[in-house]
C-alpha cells in the first residue's frame, strides 16, 4: 500500500495549506478540528504569529476553536515554505486577483507551484482551491510541478482542483458541511483526494477533470454576476417608470418555482463576483469566443457607482444643495450585510467619486474601523476612520447614503434623524419624503 | 353594500373568461369547480363547440373535470361577446404575440377591451391576465374602456391586472395553487379584485399598482430567459473546451446556497420566455433605456440553432456525408419535454434550415402528430407528419437530432439502433463515439 494511503488510514498524514486567508484557515481548522496535523504556510509573518499565539481574524470562525486546536499543536503556521517537505498533502488557497487592467493575476498560484515544487516530498498530493480560470491545473501548475520538482505526475505526486465555496457570513453553510467538488488529473489522484478531504468535509462531489471543477466554481459565480446586473438594471429602468422595483420582486419571490430572488446595489464587490467571470472572459479569448453575456454584466456593473453617485446628486439637488461642500454620511462600506471585508466594495469607489467632486465624506460602519478608497480617499490619501452613528452624526449630514444593509442598523433611528436619506439597500421600509431609494 | 360584493358573498356572480387557451380554460375550470358560474369567451368556434360538448383539448386539465362542470351547466363558452353584459367579473387571457419584427401585437388585447366596453354592465370588475409590458393596464386599456363603455372608472367598472403563472407539464403547481399576484388601479377595485379570485385561487399576493404586477411577470420571465441564455452561452464554450457542461452543470447543483440550475438547449420555445423580455425592451425605449441582459440574451438564443445546425453538419461531416439529401430525423419537437405544444419551438427552426439545405427531413414527437415549420416545411409547403420511433426508422437514418427529452423517450434503444445522434438535451447518457452532444 502507498505511504500515503497509510497515512490517511491511520490519520498521521500531515497537511499543509498554502494561504491562511478566509478560505486556507477555515479549511485548515476542519482539518485539524479531525485530529489531523496541519501546517499553515504564509508569507504574512503577521498573520502566522497570531495564528501560533491563537489569535483568530477571521470573523466566521470562533475564537475559542481556533485557540484549542493552536494549543494542541494540531495546527501551526510559518513563513517557512522548506517545511512543505513535511507535508503528505498540499492544499492551495492563495488569492487570485485581477491586475489593473482585468486580467488574471496568477503570480500567487505560480509562486506556490514553484515553493511547492522545490521542496515537496515525492508521494505528495497536492490541490488548488483557488478560484480560476478552466485548464489552469493541467495546463499552468503540471508543467511547473515537474519541472521544479523533477518528479512525474501519477507516480511521484497527484495533482487536483477543488474549489472553494466559502461563504463569509453565512450561518447554515460552513467548509465542513458545504460539497465540496473534486476533480483531479488521475484516477489514482481523485482516489487520494476524495480520501484525504474527506477527513474534514462532509460530502465530496467527483467529477472527471480539474478542467470540469474549474468551469464549475465559473458558472456559480458567473451565475450570480449575471442576475446581480440583471436585477441592476430592471432597478434603473423600474426607477425611471415609478415601479418599485424591491415590491417587484417580494411578489415575484411568490412564484413557488423556476425564480431565484436576487436584489439590486449599488454595485458587485467582495472577491469573487466581480472577477471569477472575467477569469472565463480570459481563457475564452484564446478559443475565439465572446462571452455576452458575462461582457454586458460586467458593462452594467461597473457603471452602477456611477448611477448612484447621480442618485446623490439629484437627491441633494432637490435641495437645492451641489455635492461639492456637502456632509455625505455613507453608511456601510462593506460589500455585504454582518461581514467586515471592505474588498471591491462599490461603496468605496462611490466615496471616491464624492470625495473627488468635492464632497465632504464620512462614513459609519460597525465592523470595519478604517478604510481606504481606490484614490485620494482624504487629503493627503490618509485612510477614513468610522465615525460613531449617533443622532448628531445624522443631523449634521447633508445626505445619509446607505450603502450597506448590515442587520444592526436601526432604520427607525436613521430615518429620524436625517435630513436626506439616500438608500441603496431598501433598509426604510416606510415611505418619505426625504428617502430617495435605489 | 354594492351589488357585486353582495354576488361574491353569496356565490352568485358570473365570471366572463376572454380567451380559452392554456391560461384561459384551467382558470375557468377552476372557478367553475368553486360553483361559481363562467361563461367562456372565444373567437374560435372550434373550442367553443369543443368546451360545450365537454371535450377537452388542455392536457394539464383532467377530462373528467372539464365534463363534470359543463354537464352541471356551470361552466359554458360561447362566440358571442354582447354576453359579456352578463357577467359581473371580466378576466382576459387572450395572447400578446410579439409581431414579424419583434414588436408587441397589442391588437388582441385592444379587441378584448373593445368588447368589454361596448357590453360590460355597469358594476364590473376587469382583470388582464396576459403578459405585457408595464404600463398597459393603465395607459392603454383604461382609456379604451373608458371611451367605449361611456362608463367611469372607480366608480362604474375596476379594472386590474394579475399575471398567469401556467406552467404547462407542471404536475405540482396548477392554476388554484400557484400564489398569484394582483395590482389593481384603485383600492376598491384592489379589494373586489381579492375577493373575487379567493374563490379560485388559494393564495393571493397584492401589490400597489397594475405596472408593478406588470413587472412582476417580465422580471420572472426575463429571469429565466437570461439565465437560459447564459447556459447556452457556456455550453457553447465548454463545448470547444472539450468540458461536458451537464456535468459541470450537476456538480454547481451540489452547491446548498445561491444556485439556482439551468440547462442548455436548441434555443428557447414556447409561448412566454423567447417573448415577455422584449415586451420590455419595447416600453424601454420609452424611456430611453437600453436593455443590455435582455439584448445579449436574445442574441444568443436568436442563434442557437444555427450553432446546432452547425453541430448536425460537423456530425454529418464526420461520416464524409453532407447535409444535402441526407435523411435526418429529429425526436421531440414540442418546446420542453412532455407537453404537446411546439408554438415557437426551436426544432422547427433548425429542421427548416436543414430542409432548405437539402436535408431530407422526418420527425417524431409522441405528443404533436403534425407540424408546419417557419417556411418551406415540404415540398409544397404542407405539414410534416409525426412517424413511428422503430429501430428500422433509426438505422434508415443518417442522423438522428435529439430535440426535446421526452421522458418517454428510450436511451438506449436509441443509442442501439442510430447510425449517427445529435443530442441536444443530453438524452443519451452513456458515452459514445457515435454521440455528438451540445
């Protein structure tokens, strides 16, 4: 029997996860969480020591679990990236960003083929978590491993895709208890795979191919890019002929089948929305293929900061106010409700917008002390800082613009309190006068 | 009290149903079953006689059901529309085609509304029920009625509007248990509009106004047309990827949260979906808005069967046949599976080219015995009739295209006896080199 095969037999393998973010620890405490040893590799010594001294910063895990399997010596971070010869398996969880101009950045995940490749041991099962485009695994990280290595794929180690599906601040779906697909470039590798995640996950979903899991993790998020711009853009037109367009679709939610409810904002942000779909808008371009559909989304969504920076102004021209001058409150800056990720946030470009045309900005949000904007975010570019959200905060504000709906926002107190409301998030429910909604 | 409120109290009141289609008869049914008395409004002579005689020609509706009500004289249908001053409630489910160039054909709603106003009696509740554009109820049939009748609204006649939700084959979801929605222009005429519906239908969502209940339907239909459209636009890709989208497709559906899946097909048929979005393309102009989702979408799907005919070539091609004097024949060409109705279905576009390409043409569908494509269906023009599945109708042809996924439909039968298969809708599970799929 292989080494590795015992190993997870008698669960002293050692795992390794490369990108300790709010994918790579969650994964790695459900390993450990199994009694399985894990290392925590990162290039932020910050974050290693906080996870050796059992400090946790991530909001979806509790404190108290991250600290016990710390203490336990069940999991351990570095910096150290030789230590991958201590690993059995490789579990990759780098980020994939877009560069300036939207194009795939894949130097995290080269950089980790190439770390990998120089000190893995042979018999090693190694696999990408990271959101990317299809053929990425067979056709970017196969070449690297073995040529780094030295070693032969199928013999001296397996390589796989699995896509991560975390969703942070979800209550009922966590990595333990979330699917999870699997596809690797062997049998033998999807064997070893299916075995070792098992340890730490519910219920595998196999498919024939790391190409499949690829386009898989696409179209989720793809799917979820299209009906946000659609829904974006029925708004804007619903806005323009008086139609309400959150009791649109509360009655639409009625129809007991073939409808999924999704709502319109001012814009797409966290870190896989906004870019997973132009990873596929990438590799099509090598087969010649326009894609659409994802090319209009993309077109509406970048212009929705825009739309509702108009909104501000109209709502502050009503009052016979221009922006340049005004006291703009936003409240919320994270790109969704109850999380504290302020990453590709709309809210913060809106801001940025403001600041530019002259606009006094401040912001309020209870889970995210300091952020900042894409450009001068302040004279001098120093960041903004989260003021308290009181009664005077409101009162003194030209304009309240609500841009994000966290649950713990009093929208009584708000509406009570402010001269102009602008609301990006249907958080009034009650019609005003002063209320101007997306 | 008012008269009206008085009859649906006590049961008495007749509903007048305009238009005894698919939406029309089961809504009747429906009514009729409550005891209360309809009376059905056609212009076809045919299904009037039909509905009379207690012949059903609805195959959602038991026949038994339709004959159990017409016996007891409950309900009845009749060309005549001057019985329209007959009725206290007016519901119209008459079609809203798209004309030759893709513009709403309001003519038969406008007829509808010509009718009620020269016969209605005073007292009158009127609904819409058809699909249209936001603002319709409003703008264009108020006045209408208006003008005709000599009547006032809110005070002699209401009028409203509360879309269909049929879903033809839906063995779960028929017309008196699917939550339906109801936007009236006036609160009275909102509140005689509940009351009269309660008694056919269990569960009633109201809204503010006609055009948001307008809205609902367009967003509901546009949904599923964009989301289609998406699919098909990613099948196409993956196909040239060597990805096999239905298993990507089955493994997103693993995802607990925020997917919702839909499957890639020859184009999009039927008698809502290819036509309700560009109803609001249409009013959009209005108000200067362009419609980017619905415009991409329309253009994918304006092309899907091109790409299949394209897929019928390469397969043919691969034999060293041409299209030209090859027999093809086709399997299914209702819109979806296991209904009988093939209104702008997509098999009859893909097998018209192929006809006019020279391809000789055959098909079956076990639910439509014969169908008249777009153009030159035959020599002559006549309609092509439905044969026999054998196995000797197989092997005697080239092709065989997979067109709709009957579930009657034998796999492996088909797979055993065919030369060549085309399968569209992913029919055919077992892998096959004589199995060309989307």
């Amino acid at each position: 029997m292989k080494e590795i095969l015992k190993k997870i037999e008698d669960n002293s393998l050692t795992v390794g996860i490369l990108g300790l973010g709010y994918v790579g620890l969650p994964l790695a405490i459900s390993f450990a969480q199994a009694g399985i040893k894990v290392i925590g590799f990162d290039k932020s010594a910050e974050k290693v020591e906080k996870i050796n001294s059992g400090e946790n910063y991530i909001r979806d895990i509790r404190d108290a679990v991250l600290r016990e399997v710390v203490e336990n010596i069940i999991l351990s971070a570095t910096t150290d990236f030789t230590r991958i010869s201590e690993c059995d398996a490789l579990l990759i969880c780098v980020p994939t960003p877009l560069d300036i101009f939207h194009k795939p950045d894949m130097s995290y995940i080269e950089a980790a083929c190439v770390s990998i490749g120089q000190n893995m041991k042979p018999g090693t099962f190694i696999s990408l978590e990271s959101t990317t485009y299809p053929t990425t695994t067979e056709d970017l990280m196969l070449p690297i491993l073995e040529r780094e290595s030295g070693l032969k794929h199928d013999t001296d180690f397996w390589l796989a895709y699995s896509p991560e599906r975390v969703d942070p601040g979800n209550k009922d779906f966590h990595t333990k208890n979330t699917p999870k697909v699997l596809g690797a470039i062997s049998k033998e590798g999807l064997d070893i795979g299916e075995k070792i995640y098992s340890k730490a996950i519910d219920h595998l979903h196999l498919v024939s191919s790391p190409k499949v899991a690829e386009m898989v993790k696409i179209l989720e998020n793809t799917y979820r890019l299209v009906n946000i711009s659609l829904i974006n853009e029925l708004a804007l037109l619903s806005g323009k002929m008086g139609i309400d367009i959150w009791e649109v679709i509360e009655a639409a939610k009625t129809k007991p089948f073939g409808f999924q409810a999704f709502y319109p904002g001012p814009g797409i942000g966290g870190h896989c929305i906004p870019l997973d779909p132009f990873y596929l808008e990438h590799i099509a371009k090598k087969y010649n293929f326009d894609l659409t559909m994802i090319h209009a989304a993309g077109h509406i969504n970048m212009r929705m900061p825009h739309y509702m920076v108009i909104k501000i102004t109209s709502a502050l021209n009503s009052q016979k106010k221009p922006v340049n001058g005004s006291k703009i409150l936003f409240l919320g800056v994270a790109y969704k409700p109850n999380i504290d990720d302020a990453r590709e946030s709309p809210a913060l470009e809106i801001m940025d917008i403001i600041i530019k045309k002259g606009g006094v900005v401040s912001y309020h949000d209870p889970y995210i002390s300091t952020v900042q904007t894409h450009g001068s975010a302040s004279p001098g570019g120093a960041p903004l800082q989260s003021i308290d959200l009181s009664p005077t905060a409101l009162q003194t504000a030209d304009c309240v613009v609500i841009t994000t709906n966290h649950a713990v926002f009093d929208a009584e107190m708000i509406q009570e309190h402010s001269r102009l409301i602008v609301d990006l998030r249907h958080v009034i429910k009650a019609p005003s006068d002063k209320v101007y909604k997306l």
